[in-house]
C-alpha cells in the first residue's frame, strides 16, 4: 500500500490486489487502514519518481509506437494513434502488444483507444478490462454510463456534483448546461465536451533536450500536396545538417503537422538501418503525403529524429571489376512504412519441419548456415497437416492408396519412413511422440509428403493417424 | 549490311524496331537455361532480363504452385544478387527451394496481405534495380498491370517473374487471358525418373513454353532443378507412352 502525504494528513494513494480484498480503499486515511488490516507494508508515495518513471515509460512508447505521445498526469500516458496502428498490425493487436509488454516489465496497465483524448482517459480507467477499443464514432454511447470521477475534473467538483446527485457522465452531459456553469464554473462543460469530441483537444508532444527537431511555421497556411512536399524537403535537408554534426543517422523520422484549426496529424517514416541520405528521406515521407488531410491549412510543420543511431560515413567503393552489391535498404524501407512484412528465412536447429524454419530480419547478417538434411523437401507445406485416409501396410511401408480432399489417389512409387522425434524440451506431451514421414508419389506424378503419426507399433508414440504436410514440386 | 549501320538514324530505327520484338537481346541479357534445345526456342537464347515472364503450375499445381515454385527457383538462383519474393501466402518451405540451389540468405520474402499490394510492391521491386531478380506469387494479372510490370522490368533490367497461382482449379483458366509478359511457361508433374529400386527418382516436369515474344511456343520434358538450379532435358521417355512428345514444337 502507497501512502500519499499532504501536510499532516496521511491517506492512502495506490493499494495492491491483496490490499483491494482486504478492504482497503484509495482516498480512506492511512490510519484507518492500518487499523482495519494487520501486517499492512506501508510504502511512502514518491510523486517526483513516479513522473519520472512515466515520463521514461512515454519517450519509450514515442520511439516505439507513434510521434504524438504525451504525458496524462498523474497516472498516465496518452498516444495519438491514428496513422500508426498498421504498424502494429491494427489497433487490437498493437494495443494488447502494448499492454503485454508493460506487464513483461512488471507494471500494470490498461489500455482503451477512442476517438478522443477523454473518452479513452475515462474508458481505461473506469472499466476492468485491459485492453478496450471503441469503434469510430461510438464514443458517445460506450461513456455514457461512466462515473463523473472519470471526467478529469477536480475532486472538489466532483463531491459536490456527486452531493447533487450526479452520477454518471450520461446524466450530467442531459443536464442544462447553464445551472452547472453558474455552480461549478466552465471546467464542467469543457470536459464534456472535450469527452464527446465537441472540442478539440490536441495532444502536446513530449520532446527531450537532446531530441533533434526542426520546424517551419508558415504565415500563410499551406495546403497543396506540392507545397507540403516542398517544405517536407527543405525540412529534411536541416534535420540531416544537423544530424551530420552530431555524427548521427536517423532510424526514424516524425513530421507533426499543426493544422490551423489547432489538431495535430503525424507521419511516421522508419528506416532499417541509420541514414542520413536527404533523397531518401524526403521520398519516404513523402510516399504517404496523400494521408495529410490539410484542412482548413497548415500553420506549422515540424520533423524530429525520434530514434537515432550513430552513422558511419563510408566511401562507395569504386572499383572497375569488382561487382557492386546493392544495398537494398531503400527498398525495405518503403516497404516496411507501408505496413508490410519482410524477412528472410533461416534454419532452426529442429527435426521438427515446421519448426526448423524460422523467420529473421532481413537485414541481419548472411550465416550462410544451411538445413542439414539431404532427403528431398517439398516446396509447399501446409500451414497444418490434413487428415487423410490411407491404405498402408504397418509398420513400415508408404501407403498404398491415399484419400485427400475427398480425392482417392492410387500410389505408384514411395520412399522413407523418415522418422522424427518429439522435441521434449519444447513440449511435455513430445515426450515419446513420433512421427514416420514418407514421399510418395500417386499415378499421374503428384508427389506429397506424408506422415504417420507414432510408430505404427507403440500406441504411446501417436494414434497412427496419417497426415497431409507438403507438397512436392 | 555495312551502309545501313552506318547512318545513325537507320541503325537506331532497327535497334527500336528490335527492342519492339523483344528478340534482339544483346548477349548478358538473357538467362540462358544451359540446354541447347530449349535455348535455342527462346529469342536470343535464354530468359531476357529486364522483362517480364510468367510461369504457372498445371493441373492441380495451379492451385499448389509446387513445381512452379521449384522451376521458378532454379531459374532465380543462376543470377546474382537479392531475391525478392512477394506473396501473400507464406507456404513456402525454404529447404525445398535451398534443394534448388536457391539459398536461404539471398531471399527477402515481401508478405502482403492483400493481392493489389503485392502487384505494388513488385512493381517497385522492379523499379528499384540492381536486385537479382523479383518473384511475385499472383492470382490475377490484367493486362494493364502486366504492361506496367514489364515497362519496369525494361527501365531497371531485372528479371521479374510472376508465379501466378489460383485459389481453385478451375480459375487457372484464367492462364489464357493475354498479359504483356515476355514468355509464358506452365510446368505440370510428371511421374518421376524410374529407378531400378523401390523409390522415387528425379522429378520431371512438362514444361510448355506457351508463349514466347518474338518465338515459338514449344514444350519439353525435363527433369527437375538440381542443387545448382539447373534443370536437364529429360533422358527417359514417358514409361513408354507417347515416344514422340520431346520438345515437339507447336507453334
């Protein structure tokens, strides 16, 4: 249990699970708890630290999931999302990757998205579930029934909103408007309407002193595709001098821009590899100039190197023979702002065939390592085995007749049985599992990869059921 | 004809009207297989580089794509530098394809979730240059795509293939639908080298040269990539069927 302190009152300001079912409550005096549980850890509050911590936590999630993240004091973290969730694979997947992560760490978080900064403060901190994603345009209905705690207004207004009889953010917001102003002040209606998206409410970038950020305010606000593209590259020509003094390269680029009507959008070009090449920049982020909704227009521009590493110079080789090898970098780029997939496959130490392939990087380092085996593989396998029926003699020989997708085929030729054992160190019920695989190929030159499961003999080994994996070229 | 090469504008005015067939590859730009007899049906002696060529399975491997994959592979491994291999169903067993002498180390793999962004990124593969060749796993190909696919290909010099695989079988017939591809292959299974063993043997394949630009269609057996990638004209005729079917011609 964490003890805040304010002068000489001492009330309790977080509380743990345990803590939660021995009745325990946020807010209720020190004293109290401590004399309603025995054996209570008393912890002291660190606000300094906390801030701190969280502060730490945001500029993580900046380098990592979008440009827009800001800091939700006390307790939180907010992130403009929007144009960055295909990084993540989509919203749901990105924002459980996120929650899982900071558990991974230890720290217990929930995470909501919505269309607005205080329906998802509301949402994440009122409801039980970790992860919530509210649909676009739904807001209005999934905060209804919130309690008025969960509206960002100071305590004292919400006592004596709660002493009228206000319970839910639904109530209040089909209450009078004018009454509640007279009583309470301006900051009940804002936060209404800030909550339904009635008023903007744009999201202030967390910056570091050493983060590299250049930026153009316009006195004009500018609108063309043509224009953006223009200031994006005088942009990139400052942001890369002043990389180049610090002798670093960018991994990854933020343009923010303030339109006038006072919201902000992002794009976001990542890079596998530091660069400093101005060219290259500038076509990145250019490449997704059209998702710029420019409004009524732009005021203001600005481009940060959110993660940076230390750039080599190196001299292109110039060499009349010599082959040049192309760094196709470039490429991957472009392709990986875009939300697609890359990689290169390598082996897995594995007897398992789905398992000895794995997927890595493409631009990791060339092992030249190779699969061990020399018996011919197929070229396609099957994301799972299928079930096939199969006229076979046990415990050894290819099957005779096979029956797959509902298409009997007669089988001319077969090879194997090549055997392969569970791996017990990945799963307990490997143990004694085995599996028999044979090519075989039917009359007209279709050649499969099947297996029996078990040993044909040991029942414990697998349920001599036979399976459809690959299939030959 | 040493008058007409003389004057620049007449000579020009061939090359333009060559580069238009498509035949007049300059030697180092084309692929050659390595087999006179199918060489020698290809324009200029081999796959042009710098063109688009489209390969398809036959029969059941329209929906599988085994054997085209292999055939694709082996031709992808006798170039030089990076494979990018666009696709949006990831079954590829890349043992199979090391088998084909096409390494592991060398393919990127570009895995897209929908079709038209797999027809985007091979064409910016193609674009980019300097790769080794681009591979693309399609269903469909229209026409105006193909044109695009090739103009790239010419622009950078990169051999691209587009390995084209349908859902079901019976969309395959879409394979006739005309493209602007260079040359068109459909590889189908044959049953395999006979050994005097129990077993299966080498792989062997019908490969029909469907179309060739500024050639003749053609169709060969031959047996399987080796190690290396390369494929032979087959030895053994079909288990004494149909003597006469080796690399009959056509066109």
């Amino acid at each position: 249990m964490v003890v805040s302190r304010s002068g000489s009152k001492r009330s309790v300001a977080a509380i743990d699970a345990a803590a939660f079912k021995a009745g325990a409550r946020i807010g209720m005096p020190a004293a109290k708890a401590q004399a309603m549980i025995s054996g209570l850890h008393l912890v002291d509050a660190d606000p300094a630290g906390d801030a701190l911590a969280i502060e730490r936590l945001a500029l993580w999630m900046l380098r990592q999931y979008t440009p827009v993240v800001a800091l939700d004091s006390p307790d939180g973290i907010v992130m403009d999302t929007e144009g960055a969730d295909h990084l993540g694979g989509g919203e749901l997947p990105m924002l459980t990757g996120l929650v899982n992560a900071l558990r991974g760490h230890g720290l217990q978080a929930r995470g909501a998205i919505a269309d607005t900064w205080g329906s998802a403060h509301a949402i994440a901190r009122a409801t039980r579930r970790q992860v919530i994603i509210v649909p676009v345009g739904e807001t209005a209905k999934a905060v209804v029934n919130l309690p008025i705690s969960s509206l960002r207004l100071p305590s004292d207004t919400v006592s004596g909103l709660a002493v009228l009889g206000f319970r839910t953010v639904g109530e209040l917001s089909a209450t009078p408007r004018a009454p509640l102003t007279l009583r309470f002040g301006p900051e009940v209606g804002r936060r209404l309407d800030q909550m339904f998206g009635r008023l903007a409410e744009p999201i202030d970038p967390i910056r570091t002193a050493d983060l590299i950020e250049v930026a153009r305010s316009f006195s004009e606000p500018i609108g063309a595709a043509e224009t953006i593209a223009k200031y994006i590259g005088e942009l990139v020509v400052e942001l890369c001098a002043a990389l180049e003094t610090r002798g670093q390269g960018v991994r990854r680029a933020d343009l923010i821009i303030y339109r006038v009507d006072n919201t902000l959008q992002s794009l976001r070009a990542g890079t596998a590899k530091a660069v400093r090449d101005i060219p290259h920049l500038t076509k990145l982020l250019c490449s997704s100039i059209e998702k710029i909704d420019p409004g009524f227009g732009i005021e203001k521009l600005s481009l940060a190197a959110t993660m940076i590493e230390p750039f080599e110079e190196k001299q292109s080789i110039s060499s009349l023979v010599e082959e040049t090898i192309v760094d196709v970098t470039p490429l991957l780029d472009s392709f990986g702002n875009r939300g697609q997939r890359m990689y290169r496959l390598a082996p897995v130490e594995s007897d398992v065939p789905e398992r000895n392939v794995g997927r890595v990087s493409p631009i990791s380092a060339k092992l030249g390592q190779a699969w061990p085996t020399r018996w011919p593989r197929p070229s396609r396998m099957l994301a799972r085995p299928e079930r096939i029926e199969v006229i076979a003699l046990t415990p050894d020989h290819p099957p005779a007749s096979m029956t797959w997708r509902g298409k009997r085929r007669r089988i001319k030729r077969g090879d194997g049985p090549e055997r392969v054992f569970g791996e017990w160190w990945v799963r307990s019920s490997e143990m004694e599992a085995v599996r028999d695989y044979y090519s075989v190929e039917d009359e007209d030159g279709n050649r499969f990869w099947v297996y029996r499961s078990g040993d044909g003999v040991d029942p414990a080994t697998g349920t001599a059921k036979w399976f459809l994996h690959g299939i030959y070229g | 004809m040493p008058i007409t090469a003389a004057n620049p504008v007449i000579s020009e005015l061939q090359d333009r009207i060559r580069r238009h067939e498509g035949g007049a590859a300059r030697k180092g730009e084309v692929l050659s297989f390595g087999i006179a007899e199918i060489d020698a049906k290809l324009p200029g002696g081999g796959l042009a580089r710098g063109a688009l060529h489209e390969v398809a399975g036959g029969g059941a491997d329209a929906v599988h794509g085994a054997a085209a994959a292999l055939f694709v592979a082996g031709i992808v491994a006798r170039t030089k530098g990076d494979i990018l291999w666009c696709l949006t169903r990831p079954d590829l067993f890349a043992p199979a394809l090391a088998q084909a002498g096409l390494h592991h180390d060398r393919v990127i793999y570009v895995e897209a979730d929908r079709e038209e962004d797999v027809l985007t990124n091979f064409e910016e593969c193609l674009r980019f240059g300097g790769l080794g060749a681009v591979v693309a796993e399609l269903v469909r190909l229209p026409m105006t795509a193909s044109r695009r696919l090739q103009l790239a290909a010419e622009a950078s010099g990169t051999i691209g293939i587009a390995l084209r695989r349908w859902r079901r079988p019976t969309e395959a017939a879409d394979f006739g639908q005309p493209t602007a591809a260079t040359t068109r292959w459909r590889i189908s299974v044959l049953p395999s080298e006979p050994l005097p063993v129990p077993g299966i043997g080498r792989a062997r394949w019908l490969a029909e040269l469907i179309r060739a630009r500024a050639g003749e269609a053609a169709e060969f057996e031959i047996g399987a990539c080796d190690a290396t990638g390369r494929i032979s004209l087959s030895p053994h005729a079909r288990d004494g069927q149909d003597q006469t079917r080796g690399s009959r011609n056509f066109g």
